[in-house]
C-alpha cells in the first residue's frame, strides 16, 4: 500500500479497514473527491449540507457521497479527526509535522503511524 498523503483512518470493527480521501481541486465534474478503501479508489461527490432539515453537528466537516452509494461522513473536534461509514466510527490513525520553537533551540517531533502497528516518533532537536 502506498504511504498516505493526507489523513488516515482506521477501524470498521471486525471488517479492518484504512481509510483516506483527498478533495481534488478541479475534478471537471460532480465527483469532486476520492476514497481509498483499503487500497482500492472510488469517486466521491462532497455534501457539505447533509443533514436535510435536522442541525448540523458542531464536528460536522463534509459527506463524501460515491457512487455506489457508499457514504463517509467526516468529522473534525480540535485535534481528533474521525471518519463514520457502514455504520463504524474509524478514527484518526497517522499524525505528522508538529514543530515547536522555544527561545535558543528548535524541537521537531514526528509521529508515523498506521493501522497495523504502533506509532513511532522522531524527535530531532537543533541549536541555532
């Protein structure tokens, strides 16, 4: 599987499942993003009101709509970013590029993540 450009999410309770879309910036048509499911690709459409008459969740951030009638509502609370399809919630499961700057050195603390494994962090530290 490639590495993931963008955010990953993980779950789908006994069915495991990896998880990543990306929103095109000029698809040409409706279907204006991608998800990847387990490596395999569908067109998506986005929906950013989705809930008809009801209130929008405070979290709510897009619907992604495919064309096999698939639905991915994501969502988004500060730092925690989850994904709800086929009835599972997938969270968030790679993080990277956190950089702090104190007064006389530069941290820069990596996290690489993934489904399958523990996280691993680098943590690279710099005078100037």
């Amino acid at each position: 599987m490639e590495a993931p450009e963008a955010v990953v999410y993980c779950g789908g309770g006994a069915i495991k499942r990896q998880i990543e879309y990306i929103i095109l910036d000029d698809s040409g048509d409706m279907w204006g993003a991608h998800v990847t499911v387990n490596g395999g690709t569908k067109r998506v459409m986005t929906a950013y009101s989705y809930f008809g008459n009801n209130n929008t969740p405070n979290d709510f951030v897009v619907a992604l709509l495919g064309e096999d009638r698939s639905e991915f509502l994501i969502f988004n609370q500060g730092n925690e970013n989850w994904l709800e399809y086929d009835d599972y919630i997938n969270r968030q499961c790679n993080w990277s590029g956190r950089t702090e700057f104190t007064s006389d050195h530069q941290v820069t603390l990596t996290a690489i993540c993934d489904c399958n494994a523990p996280c691993w962090i680098r943590v690279l530290l710099a005078s100037y």
